[in-house]
C-alpha cells in the first residue's frame, strides 16, 4: 500500500524552504504551517483510501474507445466525484477566481502524493488545473466568466492541444484551422497524443486548442490559441475522440486521437490576442512541465516503497552484515547490494523533492513580491526539474524491479507497473532533449548566464547560513565534508555554464550536442546540494533523532556515491560536443 512521504514534505517545505515566510505577504496571508500539515494529511488519506486502491485496476482495464466516446475504468468516476465533491480542484487556484490561492509549492507537495498514488488519475486534475491557469492569465473578460467558475471547481475538465501527426513536437508545422464566423471561429484538424481528449468523469472538457487562422504568417508566429468546449450548452460541438492509443504504461489515462470539423467546424473562441498562442500555450506547459517533473518524483516515491516493503520481507540468502547471524536465513535488506540500491532510491528521491519545492516556491516568491530574480531562477530550474526528475524515476523504476530479483518482471507485485508508467515522463510535454534545448537557449542565453550565477550565489548562501545554524566545525566531519563537496560541485556547475555559454554563441551545434549532459549536470548537483541543506538544517534542531540519523545518513551516501558523477559529466560537456557535430551520419 503507499504511504503519503508526508513528514518529510512537511519538513522540505517549513524546515528546509520556511515557505510559511509567504504568510508575510497579503497574496498568502491565510497561509500557516497548521493548515498546510492539515492539507498533507487529508491528500495523504485521500491517496491511500481512494486512489491507491484503483491504481492497479486502472491498469488492467484501461480506458475504453467506442463511438460514442471514452470510458474510464471502474472506480475512477466515484473517485473523481469524491475529488470535487471534497473541494481539492480549488487548491491551488487563485482566490480572485473563486479558488483556496494557496502557494505553488504546497500544490507541488500534495501533486507528489497523488502522482505516487495514481499517476493515471492525476493526469485529468493536472491539465484542468493548466488550462485555469492559462485562460485566468490571457482569456478575456467574457471567456473567464463564461467558462472558469466550472473549471475551477473540478465540473469541467480542461485540456491542450498541441501535437498534430506530422508536426510532433515542431509546433511551426501545425495544419488545424481556424475559420472566422462572426464573434467565433470554425475549426478543422486533427490532434493526436491529447490526454483525457474525452472521458466520463465531466460534463464538459474545456480543449484549448493551438490552430491558424486563415492568412496567418508561416510557422510559430502564425499560431493562436482558442476555447473549444466539447458540449456548447447541450449541443454536442463538432468535435470528437476517434480512437485511442494502446500504450506501454498509464492504461488508464486515456491518450486521444481529436478530430475537429467533420462537419460545419468545432466553435472555438480566440483566447487573447491572434498569432500569440504559442505564449499563452506556454503559461500552460510550464505548469505542465513542472507538474511533469513532479510526476518523475512522485513515482520515484512510489517504487522506493514497493521495493523498501520487499526489501524487508522477501527472506533469501545468508548475510555479511556486521552484528547478523552469518548462518541464519535473513531478509535481502541486510545484503550490502540490495541496501546500496534502496540507498540510492531514497536518496534521490528526497534530493529531487526538495529541488521541485524549492523551485515551486521560487514561483510562489516572483507572484508575491513582484521579485524579478526568484522568477529568474524558477525559470531556470523547471527545466532542470522536469528532466532531471523524468530521467531519474526511469532509473529508479528499472531499479525497483531489480531489487525484487526475477518477481519484479511479474506483474503481480506492481513494480513493473510503475516502470511502464514512468516511461512516459521524459517524453511528454517536451523531451529530456527540449528541456535541455530550453535551459540553453532560452534561459542561460537570454541573460548570458545571470540566472544561473543567481542561483549559485543563493546556494552558497543557503549552505553558509544552514552551516553557522547547524554549529558545523571541524568537529562534524561528515558535515563539513557534505558542504565542501557541494560548493565544489556549484563551483563546477558555475565554471561549465560559463564554458557553454561561449560555446554558444561559437559553436552552438557543439553546445547543443551535450545540453542534455549539462541539464543532468545541473539537476544532480542543485538537488545533492539541497540534500546537504536539508540535513543541515534536520541537525540543527534534533527534536526527532530518527529522522535527523536518517537525513545524515541519505545525504552522506548519496555525497559518496551519487555527487561524483557531476565530474563525468562535466566532463563530457566540457569536452563532448564535437565528437557529435563532425561525426558522418551516415556511419552512425
């Protein structure tokens, strides 16, 4: 059964990041730590009693395609009821909208909790919260009262619609139309990989729809943005989902194939300006691509527990542990290879968590306090969140059904379920490859670097200010070690970003040729570097010995075993880009 990591949610956000600083500002003056620990408590008991339990159902019944529309599978309807009739779609929307207006970063938490518990499931709330998000920032006046007051309130599911068949990820090569009529417009096209495209869960889903209007200029400038709602009153639009997709992982999560105008055209509705979809898109898929990355976590939590309860359980073998009985039968805990793994898996996990935090939370302090540099940073990391944390969890995953040994490839223990699930994470909304791209060209370039020189300062002030509070002297050998270690790694990052940033602008082939290393590079040490922030802090007040043990002893084995990879691939960014650019293809 999984269990909500909520104590050390609840640490990363009022120990580690004080988010209830926020309090102190009047957007999140209602914010405290009582009501947040509150929130934890009931989405952890919400993951455990409703959506856990359907998770594995979900994957063996998967969603089902007829004519006349999709199915969900058995329990998701009552669960999703339970989801609305219980007030969660208000969380993290703004008061002005009717919403709870808590911030970013405690949303963040409780998105890690339902992810762990039921990614499948989650997928639906998390497109509804984007398409709010993106329609309460560039809908009209008109638009928003016509259609947010039930999207906020989880009646109305909403979606985005992007990828066409011959487009892929290249937007510029989009066909779907939009045909002016009167104070609307008429859609033609097709839209494929559209998750929960149709479902039975709402009465209505919002699609936000990237189309070109008739005499739009070529490519990305030439795109705009419209509502296309599935039922206009009780008229069925002239939309439909015309098949399903049968996928490695997420069964349950339907991935729809969308036609719009097989007859007189879908009515859309230009949301904000014409030829600036693209940017609006964008409000939408950085909350997509943070909640993405949260999604890699979440899982990550997930095959950590799976593996943790056969870990200590499953008994095979004789053991070299100091202190056991060499001659008796014992758990594959106590094997030093299967302890490096769950090691390495737990970790990972918390470094990773606290990154996505504190990136959320950067967010929550540019909407706050109007502070131009916290978004500068959160820009920079959500990225860095999402493709670090997708490409971990498929490692991790991998790494869950080894520590289960030969019944990990079955099916009934699960972890190959959540292996298949995470698959998809570091694929959509933007591969490992585009985020890196992003974290290149549009945010280290932009500001030749200023970002990510910010970001370093703030972690060395982060450790300096957790070090004088931890007492940490030449007497706490693991800590002053762990912080050594971490500057060393920022200073690392900090010289490769300053290497790469020329290389762009002389070989940007090159650059591009190992961004991905770089993203990696970045993801590893900001959230090694958290990791021995967190335990400085966790030292510094001791009140739970167990926990504090805990924290020192992920962080120092993760120093030793995880942070000396940032030297390799350092190492390939430093030195890699060429062999890429002036390879022959043809001989690949």
């Amino acid at each position: 059964m999984y269990n909500a990591p909520i104590k050390d949610l609840a640490f990363v956000l009022h120990r580690q990041m004080r988010v209830q600083r926020l309090a102190e500002t009047p957007l999140y003056a209602e914010y405290s730590t009582d009501v947040a620990e509150s929130v934890l408590a009931e989405a952890g008991r919400f993951a455990s009693e409703i959506l856990d339990p359907i998770n594995t159902v979900g994957d063996r019944e998967g969603a089902k395609w007829s004519p006349e529309g999709v199915t969900t599978a058995s329990g998701f309807r009552d669960a999703y009821d339970r989801y609305v009739s219980d007030g969660w779609p208000l969380l993290g929307v703004g008061t002005e909208h009717g919403g709870q207006g808590v911030p970013l970063a405690l949303a963040t938490a409780v998105e890690e909790i339902w992810f762990g518990a039921n990614m499948a499931f989650t997928l639906c709330p998390q497109l509804g919260r984007g398409a709010v998000e993106a329609l309460s920032i560039a809908g009209s006046a008109e638009l928003r009262e016509r259609f947010l007051p039930r999207m906020v309130t989880g009646e109305w599911a909403g979606t985005m619609n992007l990828t066409e068949p011959q487009a892929g990820s290249d937007l510029a090569a989009i066909r779907t139309r939009a045909v002016p009529q009167g104070d609307h417009y008429r859609l033609f096209g097709q839209k494929i990989y559209i998750t929960y495209g149709d479902q039975d869960l709402t009465e209505n889903i919002i699609h936000l729809v990237l189309a070109r209007i008739e005499g739009a200029p070529p490519g990305i400038k030439g795109i705009s943005m419209f509502v296309v709602p599935k039922f206009l009153g009780s008229e069925r639009n002239d939309l439909r989902c015309v098949s399903i997709e049968h996928k490695l992982g997420i069964h349950a999560s339907p991935t729809c194939v969308m036609s719009y105008g097989d007859g007189p055209g879908a009515v859309g509705y230009l949301v904000g300006e014409a030829n600036h979809g693209l940017e609006y898109m964008f409000i939408m898929m950085n909350s997509a691509r943070l909640s993405v990355g949260v999604q890699g976590i979440g899982l990550s939590e997930r095959a950590y527990q799976q593996s943790l309860e056969w870990a200590r359980t499953r008994v095979q073998g004789r053991t070299l542990i100091p202190g056991a009985d060499p001659a008796a039968p014992t758990t594959i805990i106590n094997h030093p290879d299967v302890r490096r793994m769950l090691l390495l898996q737990r970790s990972s996990v918390e470094a990773m968590r606290a990154l996505a935090i504190y990136a959320a939370l950067q967010m929550d302090l540019a909407r706050a306090k109007n502070d131009s540099r916290a978004l500068a940073r959160g820009e920079l990391l959500i990225p860095i969140v999402k493709g670090w944390s997708t490409e971990q969890v498929n490692d991790l995953a991998s790494l869950a059904v080894q520590v289960h040994g030969g019944m990990g490839f079955i099916e009934d223990t699960g972890v190959a379920q959540t292996l298949r699930d995470a698959r998809i994470t570091a694929i959509y909304e933007g591969t490992t490859g585009i985020q890196a791209n992003d974290l290149l060209g549009r945010k280290l370039l932009r500001d030749k670097g200023a970002a990510l020189r910010d970001m370093l300062d703030v972690f060395e002030t982060l450790l300096a200010e957790a070090a004088s509070t931890a007492g940490a002297s030449a007497q706490d050998a693991v800590l002053v070690d762990a912080i050594r270690g971490a500057r060393e790694a920022l200073a690392l990052v900090g010289t490769t970003g300053a290497s790469l940033s020329a290389l762009l602008t002389t070989a940007p082939a090159a650059a591009y040729a190992v961004s991905v290393p770089f993203l990696k590079l970045c993801g590893l040490v900001f959230s090694a570097t958290l990791l021995v922030h967190g335990a400085l802090v966790a030292v510094a007040d001791a009140s739970d010995r167990d926990f504090t043990d805990a924290k020192l002893q992920t962080m120092q084995f993760h120093m030793r075993h995880c942070l000396p990879l940032a030297q390799s691939l350092a190492a390939v960014v430093r030195d890699g880009g060429d062999t890429v650019v002036r390879c022959r293809a043809e001989l690949i």
